[in-house]
C-alpha cells in the first residue's frame, strides 16, 4: 500500500508539472490547451484523492470515516470525468486537423459526426455518475467495514466497464478520422486506449496488484510527451510562417518604394512648379499641393497595411493626374464613372494602374489620348478598371516593360495580401484594360 500511495503521489506532482508546462507555453492551440490542462488536471486529482483515499483507509476516526468514503466516491468519479475530458480533446485534436480541408462541406459533416460522438460517449459516462451516487446509499458496488476499509463487490467490475464502452466507443468513432491526424497523435491516442483497457482487464483477474495506476502514469507520460512534440512542432510552423510573411512584407515595401518613389518623376514635377512659379504663381501653389498630397500617399503606403475607402484612392489618383496635367506636354484627359464606392483597396493600389495608362499608353498620342477610370459591383465582388486608349504593350521599350512589370506586381502582391483582390490585364490592340476586383464590404448596397 506504502508503494501505491507513493506511486500516486509522484502520478500526481507529474500531472502538476505537465499542467505548469502547458500553461507558459506560447503558441499552442488554445482550444486544445484548455481540454488538456483540464484532462492532466483530472488525471493528476485522481492520483491525490486515490493517495489520500490509501493513506486513512483503516482509519477509524471520525475524520477518517469521512475522508475515506469522499475519496473513494471521488476516484471513483475521476474515471468518468477522466473519459469525458478525454474524448473532448481528440475532439478538438480532430476538429483542428480538418479545419484545413478544402471541401467545407466535409468538414462540416466531419465535425458534426465528432461532435455527436462525444455527446454519446459523455451520455454513457453521465450515466455512470449515476450509478455510482446510488451506490453511496445502496452499496451496489462496494461498502466500507466496521474498521473502515473499502470492500469491492462484484458488480463493481459494471464501473469499470462503463467507462471501458465509454472510451472504445468513442476511440472506434475516432479511428476514421486517424488520416486527418499527426503519426505522433495518433500514436498517443492508441497507445492510452489501449493501456488502460489492458489494464482494467488485468484488474478483473489480479485486484491486489495496481495496474490501473501503472497505466494512468504511463499513458499520462506518453500522452504528454506527444502533445509537447505536437506543440513545439506547431510553434515551429507559426514562427516560420511569420518570419516567411514578414519577409515578404519587408520586400514588398522595398519594392514599393523602387516603383512609387521615383526620383525622375519628382524632378519632374519640381521643375514644372518651378516654371509655373514664373509664369503662373497660383498654378504653381495648387500643383505644389498636388505633389505634398500625392507624396505624402506615397509614404503612407509604405506603412499602411489597412485598406482605404475608394473615395480616398480616387482622390489621390486626382493629385496624381494634376501633376501630370500641370505639364503644358500632357496632353490627356482622364474620366471616372465611379458607379460604386461601398469598397475597400490597399492605398496606391489603382493608382500605378492610371500612371501607367498615362505614362506608357496615352503619353505616346499626340493628341485624345483618354483613360478612363470606372467602378462597379459583380455578386460579392467590387471591380475597378483602368481603360486607356493608348498603343498597348507593343510600343513600350525593354526599360519601360520591365518597369510596368515591376510596378504591376507589387500591386498584384498589396491586392492579394491584404484584402484578397486580384488583377488582371487585356490588352485590346487599341489601347490595355486593367480590371481589379476586391471582396464587397458586408452589408453593403446591391445595385
């Protein structure tokens, strides 16, 4: 009995430790955490109330006569609890590995069936709990002698199997879902099913020697050292993708800055308000609010990893294309048909778009050159499009594709990272269209 008690204590300070380790870990599915400290909080209870329950059995003081009756009907109930918490998180172990499948439907008819399975299992084990309270008042399945001392009965072997259906129940619903899971969970979950059904057929035949315990201590350990690995390798993923996202943000706004800071359009549009300052001083004021506006954009985009109303590029678009007019060259006219604005895009998303319908399409006309700018609703989809009629990708030298292509796929890259928009081009021989289309804010109008 000295050993049992000593083996439940140490059973219990493990499960102390494994519940401290869980809590200051960092990266961890919560979901799956909770159910877990919960379950080592179950197994670890049991181990302390089954100790306590060893240390005063024989004790016949009144202190003692209680605290072996609570004990025992508390270990008792551990078990039930124990199972329950158990199928709660393979639950949560399951309902984690098929959140990823593309079908939604079959996750969601995977999740419902695990869902109903753990209400039956948790119905068999309520059922249990109940049999177990009428035992305190009809000694079914034990009762305590004179000198205080637990006494088994043969019907308890029914407690024993009830958490047994419980679990194989639950542990065959669970078996399909096996795929969907990690070798190492996988592992673990067999290996605790299966050591404590062993071990609760060996106690049938060999009731003086503690296999249940043996088993709890072991799966336990098992169970645990699997979760950890499950755990660190899941810290691993989140920190990799983070660094490989951040990095690619860090490029991104490197290549950002190569487009959309451009030294030669900043000379250029300081010597057209230089020669406006000579000719036209009011001009010259409104253009040079034009270039602190349309530059300031230019930062805020670096930085800015929110969405902004379309009203807003619209007008940053505007400055844009008044710096480009305040040029006596700039030939061009730019229309907008902004028939829906309840929409969201990243900053300076549509407006490389215009710069380039300006300055590799209709820069080259001599004359009515047009782009023309146009917003409108598509089911759940927003589309803008950037028409001009220019010459197209056919006249533009080797610098200039390159440039565009450049200055197109940071814009492609700020669509999809942000708000899941996308971008596509056509070139119609008489001039190019770029359509961008973004997801609709909820609630917004239908047209």
């Amino acid at each position: 009995m000295s050993l049992q008690v000593s083996l439940e204590i140490s059973g219990g300070i493990f499960g102390l430790i494994c519940i401290a380790m869980l809590m200051v870990m960092r990266g961890y599915d919560k979901g799956r955490a909770q159910w877990l400290i919960a379950l080592f909080s179950a197994c670890s209870a049991w181990c302390f109330i089954s100790a306590l329950a060893g240390t005063f059995e024989g004790d016949d003081t009144l202190s003692g006569y209680y605290i072996v009756r609570i004990s025992f009907f508390l270990a008792w109930l551990s078990d039930f609890v124990w199972t329950a918490l158990m199928a709660f998180y393979i639950r949560e172990l399951i309902r984690g590995a098929i959140s990823s499948l593309a079908d939604n439907k079959e996750s969601s008819s995977l999740r419902d069936r695990i869902g109903y399975g753990v209400y039956i299992s948790l119905g068999i084990c309520a059922l249990g709990a109940f049999l177990l309270i009428l035992s305190q008042f009809f000694d079914i399945f034990y009762y305590f002698d004179t000198d205080n001392r637990y006494i088994r009965l043969a019907p308890a072997f029914v407690m024993e199997l009830i958490p047994a259906v419980s679990a194989t129940y639950f542990f065959v619903l669970s078996i399909q879902f096996f795929r969907h899971l990690r070798q190492g969970s996988v592992f673990c979950v067999v290996y605790s099913y299966v050591s404590v059904m062993l071990a609760i057929l060996l106690n049938v035949f060999y009731k003086d020697i503690p296999f249940p315990l043996f088993a709890a201590l072991t799966s336990s350990i098992v169970f645990f050292s699997g979760c950890i690995t499950d755990c660190l390798r899941d810290v691993r993923i989140k920190e990799e993708t983070i660094a490989r996202k951040d990095a690619a943000i860090t490029e991104q706004r490197a290549r950002i800055m190569q487009s959309q800071i451009r030294p030669h359009f900043i000379f250029n549009s300081l010597l057209a308000i230089k020669q406006l300052c000579l000719e036209e001083p009011r001009k010259a004021a409104e253009a040079l609010q034009h270039f602190s506006t349309f530059l300031r954009a230019n930062l805020e985009s670096l930085t800015d990893e929110k969405p902004v109303p379309i009203s807003r590029e619209i007008e940053c678009i505007k400055e844009y294309v008044a710096l480009e007019q305040a040029d006596p060259s700039g030939r061009f006219s730019v229309n907008y048909d902004i028939g829906f604005e309840d929409f969201k895009v990243p900053l300076l998303s549509v407006e490389p778009m215009v710069e380039n319908a300006i300055r590799h399409g209709v820069a080259s006309k001599k004359s009515g050159g047009i782009v023309t700018i146009r917003t409108f609703r598509e089911g759940d989809k927003a589309v803008v499009t950037v028409e001009d009629n220019g010459s197209g990708f056919g006249s533009e030298t080797v610098q200039q594709a390159r440039h565009r292509s450049i200055g197109i796929q940071n814009v492609r890259d700020r669509l999809s990272l942000i708000c899941g928009g996308e971008l596509s081009i056509v070139n119609t021989g008489n001039g190019t269209i770029v359509r961008i289309t973004v997801p609709c804010e909820p609630g917004g109008d239908t047209e």
